[in-house]
C-alpha cells in the first residue's frame, strides 16, 4: 500500500529534520539548502511516496531508470549520494536502510505539511496570537457579536480556513535563514582598481600607518628594497636596500622600523627607524631599545611608551609566535599573549586609541580568533572566530569599526564596537590577492597573488617527475591511486572541487564527495581514501574505486592529517575546545577506538602494521603501539634528528619512511632505520605543503611563487 504523502500533491514534505520543497526541488534544515539533481529528486520522490515499506532494487530499475538493466553500481552511486544529501549536523544519522538481499526503506520520519503543525496551534481560544516576529494577529474577542463572521459558512469550513492560515504563518516563520553567501540582498560594492605600484619584481609585507596615510612595502627582485608610498598622491619613495624585513610604524606613522641582516643570518639583525619618508632624504638611525640577537621582532610599533614586539620561539618552537610589550622608559618586558602550541601563535592587527588597546589574531589549527586586550595584556576579549585568517586588519573610524578582507568569500568583514558584534559582510570582489588591507568598508588595498597550488607524482622507481598542472586549477591534496589514475582537489581558497585525472581526461567528481570534504589520505595501494567533512566533523573511509562510503566516525574536533595501514586508520584531530592535538586509532572492521594520551602529535606515518611513527614537539620521534597505546623511543640516524624540527609531512608504505622539508624529500628503509637518502629537491620556489606515498608513487602537494606582481587600490565606482 502507498503512502499517505504524495510528493506530486503535497508542495512541502517534512523528512526528517528537511523540509522537501517538491516544486523547488530543493531540501532544506534551517541551515543548509541543496538543490536535487534529476536523479536524487526522482529517487527521494519513490521512498517518499513508498516509505511504509522496503523498496526493492528491480523497482527502482523499473521506476526511476525506467529501463530493463541497470548496472549494480549505478543503483549503489545513487544511493549513496542520496545518502549524503540527506546528511547534515540536524540530520547526522542514517536516512536510508538497506535491507540484505532485499533492498532498501527510507529511515527518517516523513510528515506532510499538515501534519508538521501540532493540534495546539489549531485550538481556537478567544485570542490567538502568533509569534511577534510575523506581526500578524488573530483576535476573536475584537469581533462584534452582532457581526459574527464566521455564522456565514458552516463551522468545518471555518475551522479548515483557519488552520490553513496558521499552516501559512507557521511555514513562514519557519523557513530557512539564508546563510551570509546565501543573501541576495548582501551589500554588493562595484570597485574599480587602480594600480598603486609595479616594478619588476614581487611586492609583498604591506604595512599601513594608524591613519592609512602611508603605504610601506618591501619589494624582491635583484636585492631587497623597502619602499613608502604617500597614499594621497601615490608617489613612492625608497627608504633603503639590503637583507631587509619591515617590522612596524610608531603610532603618529612618521616613522617606520625595520631591520637587516647579515647575509641569510636572521640571527645576527639590526634594527632601524626611518622618518622625514616622504622625501627623497630619509632619515636613517639605528634604533635605541635594540633587542638581543636572537630575539629580533618579526613586528615592532611604538604606542605612546609602549613598544609591542612580535617573537617567535615561544615555549621553544620556533614556528609559534607571542606577543611582547616593553617599557620604552625603563626596558622591562613582559611577554603579553600565550598562544595555543599546536597553532602559529600571534600576529598583531592594528591598535586603538583612548584608551590604547591592541588588536591581534591567534592562529590556530582549525581557526583563527580575533582578540582585543589592553598594553600588558590584561583585559583579553575574545572578539569573533572565523574558519579563516584574515592577515590584515585596520580600524575604521567612521564605523567605529574593525574591518578586514576575506579572501575565500570576496567580502569585507567587519566588528562593530559599538554594538560588540560582527557587522553583515559586503561582496567586494578583488583579483586573487597576496595580501589583502581594507582602508575602510568601500575600498580594498591589495598585492595581487604570487602564489599557486600544484601537484606533482614522483615516480620512485623510474625517479621520473611528472606534473599535474592544470590551466585554471590550484591543485591540492594528491593523491596516486591504481592503473596511473590520479585524485586532487581544486581549491581556491575556501572553495572546493573533487577532480579525476583517467586517461588523461579531467573528471569533476565533486557530487560524489561534496565541497565541505577533504581527501586526506590513501592506503599504500590507494585501494581506499580517507576523508573528513568539517561541515558534521565526520571522517569517512572510503572505496577507492567510487569514492562510496565504507565507513564513518564522528570526530570531537577537526583533522587534516590520517595515515591508514591495514585495518587501522590513524588520525590526528583537534579538539575544538582546547585546540589541542590529538592521536585516534580507529578498527574498520570493529567499532573499536584508542585515543592517544600524546601531546601536540605534529606529523605521523606507520612504521609496520602495529606501531606508528609520531613526530612532536619532543626532540626524539616515538613509537606508538596501537595496541596497548603505549609509546616508546624510535632510534634513528643523527641525520633524521637533524631533519625534526624541519618536518612539514610524513608519509611511509610498506618499505620506506619519506620525511619532507618544504624543499626535499628523504627517505630511509622502515627494516633497518638506516642510510637517509635524498630522494627528491624541489625546483626553486617550489615549497612542498604535503606528500602521499602510495603505489610505488609519493604524491606531492606543493605551493609555486611567481616573481611579479603589483599594489592595487580598489574603490567604489562613482554613480555617475
């Protein structure tokens, strides 16, 4: 017998936690919406329609292909994408059942739209009021006696009009709040883009003043050199050459700190101060509060007596970075922020004034969060959390507000301190930028990109490079699967595609996975993929062959890193609350898991099928047995202890463990933990984000540097 909903009557059907809108084709929980491809909605329809009972696969060969045959794995790609549809954070467990040998039931509650509204809603007392918010309401006690409206019909029909009504309102009130990229109606600015400065060479570190009235950048071509450009006039000046880096401006912006350095030595720095910038005779002195040696500030302004300082080797990494404040009177310091260990740290914003405050982000693993706190940094606010950095911010005194750009989104973003909340973002769209410095809610600063993501499989048989550069494409996370097939992923920025390279056609696979899942790795012989989807924490192995989903686990946190050996899959996650790093050992073929007591796990590769190689933050690398979850010392080859704190991935198979720097990949054989050999240097300005070693193949994810690129200036276009 059917069922009582008909998706061919009824406009909108309740499934589960969506609202199936039948005409729009689209579902929606409140939060998310999807648009139905032809197939999903035809396939959602026939369970609807069908949901008192399982469906078996011949009825939906007959039904919704409509033909005699249809291939196994086509019905299984359907279901499973369906599947995924179906899933969100409201809607997290299993939609559709399948039943063995028999064929498959829809598992989540359906109701119609009369249905949806409760019998409450459909008492009619004296005063019905519906919420505030709809501004719409139902009085009966204000209806003159003499003048009784509803002795016109008969008292169902009344009762049906006025349940109707309410069914309305209720619908109303209950439909989905776009999402900010969802928002028709979001400010859109119309910018024009003026060329700010172009020379031969890459531009890059641009630092504005507190008033936005000067531009500092250092620009690389044959030597370093650090320029200033009156933002009025647009007229440039150079201030000095040489092994330079810029550091910050005092906080009336007429004079601009940076440092040089002997040579490469970072070590062995100097600091300077520059003012009279906007001439052609800068005034050039060494500056007075000179830090130690090894404690040169990568940041330095000056507010009033103040001087805050950004350093690295907080807590003895020297990728973490802390914020420092000196009294420029007495010399005493205090170290003012402590950043999270598995982040890198701290980097300073802007300032405010009366009173002065400091304005920093915290870069953590999974986020960025945005801070306010006092001098000494006492009074710590925790602004807003993005899932991006912003790099770059300014106050904008207008507004009363922080602003600044994000480069995913194309918007400009924005904290308003008057009300202490986050302002509705503006689309402002901007080439693909470097570095990007809103001057205010209308216009954007940028250095256009110098960078790109590539993908590359080093053949470790034959050593034989081979590139999958794509036109158009910023290919990540790569992966070599069998038969010289090829997985990445194209992402600019936030936004990404699934991609299958097979007999040398591209293949957009991105409904198979979704935009909010990461591939992050394969098994030695690419027979099965790991992934994460940040959008419901969930990481999911998958078959390798049609990416259709074995197996899930929902994670306390977020993962970018997993290493699959066997039956075990290894994943390091970060707690969303603690932000720290954590070791899960997770069984396919058992619902068993094993979490690590390690801390701060920064890289992982399996040594055999029990233990695991885990690079931290102590000097030595450990083992892991996944078995009894204890740890013990793995002895390695001075070289590879040499190598540690310059590790950006890790990656083993069956016979060799391959450790990369951002510029060379070794290895050594798992057997006897022996002889490192350089197995492959990157070509110049090729640094290496990630690599993969699966089929006698190590795939690399890699970042390029171009060496061109300019300072635009984007404003409103005039109305007329």
């Amino acid at each position: 017998m059917g069922s009582a909903f008909s998706p061919l009557r009824d406009t909108v059907i309740y499934v589960g936690e969506w609202q199936f809108n039948t005409q729009q084709q689209t579902i929606s929980d409140g939060t998310h919406t999807r648009e139905l491809e032809p197939l999903l909605y035809k396939l959602l329809c026939f369970f609807i329609t069908h949901n008192d009972r399982i469906i078996t696969r011949q009825e939906l060969v007959e039904n919704i292909w409509q033909q005699s045959f249809v291939d196994d794995n086509a019905i299984n790609r359907a279901i499973s994408e369906l599947r995924k549809v179906l899933k969100s954070e409201k809607q997290p467990g299993q939609t559709i059942k399948t039943h063995y040998r028999k064929g498959y039931s829809l598992f989540i509650e359906v109701k119609s739209l009369d249905h949806a509204v409760s019998t409450e809603q459909l008492k009619t007392e004296n005063v019905i009021t519906v919420d505030k918010d709809a501004e719409t309401k139902v009085n009966t006690a204000n209806i003159s006696p003499q003048k009784d409206h509803t002795s016109r019909w008969p008292w169902p029909f009344a009762a049906l009009v006025l349940s109707l009504l309410l069914a309305a309102i209720w619908l109303f009130l209950q439909q989905p709040k776009a999402t900010t990229e969802e928002q028709s109606e979001v400010p859109h600015l119309d910018l024009q883009a003026e060329t700010i400065s172009w020379h031969k060479g890459t531009h890059y570190q641009l630092l504005l003043n507190q008033s936005k009235t000067k531009l500092a950048y250092v620009l690389q071509n044959d030597n370093k050199h650090l320029f200033v450009v009156d933002l009025a006039t647009k007229k440039e000046y150079q201030i000095a050459s040489g092994e330079l880096f810029l550091q910050g401006w005092s906080e009336d912006g007429e004079r601009l700190f940076y440092g040089s350095c002997e040579g490469d030595d970072y070590n062995n720095c100097i600091t300077w101060q520059a003012s009279n910038l906007l001439s052609n005779e800068a005034v050039i002195k060494p500056r007075t509060n000179q830090p130690l040696l090894n404690q040169t500030p990568s940041e330095y302004i000056e507010v009033g007596n103040v001087a805050i300082t950004r350093r690295n080797n907080y807590r003895g990494l020297t990728h973490l970075y802390a914020l420092y404040a000196q009294d420029l009177k007495t010399g005493e310091e205090i170290r003012i922020t402590s950043p999270n260990i598995t982040g890198t740290g701290d980097f300073l914003l802007t300032t405010l004034q009366n009173p002065s405050r400091i304005i920093f982000e915290r870069h953590n693993v999974g986020q960025a969060e945005i801070y306010m706190a006092n001098l000494d940094g006492s009074s710590l606010k925790l602004l807003t959390t993005n899932d991006y950095r912003a790099w770059a911010a300014t106050y904008d005194q207008q507004t009363n507000s922080l602003v600044w750009y994000n480069r995913g989104k194309l918007t400009i973003e924005s904290f308003s301190f008057d009300t202490m909340s986050r302002g509705e973002p503006i689309k402002a769209p901007v080439k693909r930028a470097n570095y990007a410095y809103p001057l205010n809610k209308h216009s954007v600063l940028i250095s256009t990109d110098i960078h790109d993501s590539d993908a590359a499989i080093f053949d470790l048989k034959s050593k034989q490079m081979s590139y999958i550069a794509t036109v158009n494409k910023h290919e990540d996370d790569l992966v070599a699967l069998t038969n010289n097939d090829v997985y990445f992923a194209d992402f600019e920025y936030y936004k990404r595609q699934h991609w299958l390279r097979k007999d040398n056609q591209y293949i957009n696979i991105t409904d198979k996975l979704g935009e909010a899942t990461t591939v992050i790795t394969a098994n030695s012989d690419s027979s099965k993929l790991v992934s994460f989807n940040k959008a419901n924490q969930q990481l999911s192995l998958l078959n390798a062959h049609d990416f259709s989903e074995i197996k899930h686990w929902t994670l306390p946190g977020n993962s970018k890193l997993a290493a699959v050996r066997g039956n075990k899959i290894a994943v390091v996650y970060t707690e969303l609350s603690s932000q720290q790093n954590q070791i899960m050992i997770l069984h396919t073929n058992s619902d068993q898991i094993v979490k690590s007591t390690i801390d701060t796990p920064l890289a992982i590769a399996w040594y055999d099928d029990t233990q695991l190689i885990v690079h931290s933050k102590y000097g030595k690398y450990l083992l892991l047995d996944s078995d009894s979850n204890t740890y013990s010392e793995l002895t390695t080859p001075d070289k590879l202890i040499e190598l540690k704190p310059s590790i950006i991935s890790m990656a083993s198979n069956q016979h060799s463990l391959y450790i990369a720097t951002e510029t060379e990949v070794y290895s050594i054989n798992l057997a006897n933990m022996q002889n490192v050999e350089l197995a492959l240097q990157m070509q110049r300005l090729h640094f290496i984000s990630h690599i993969n070693a699966n089929n006698d193949k190590l795939a690399i994810s890699f970042i390029t540097a171009n060496s061109q690129n300019s300072i635009e200036l984007y404003t409103e276009k005039s109305a007329e």
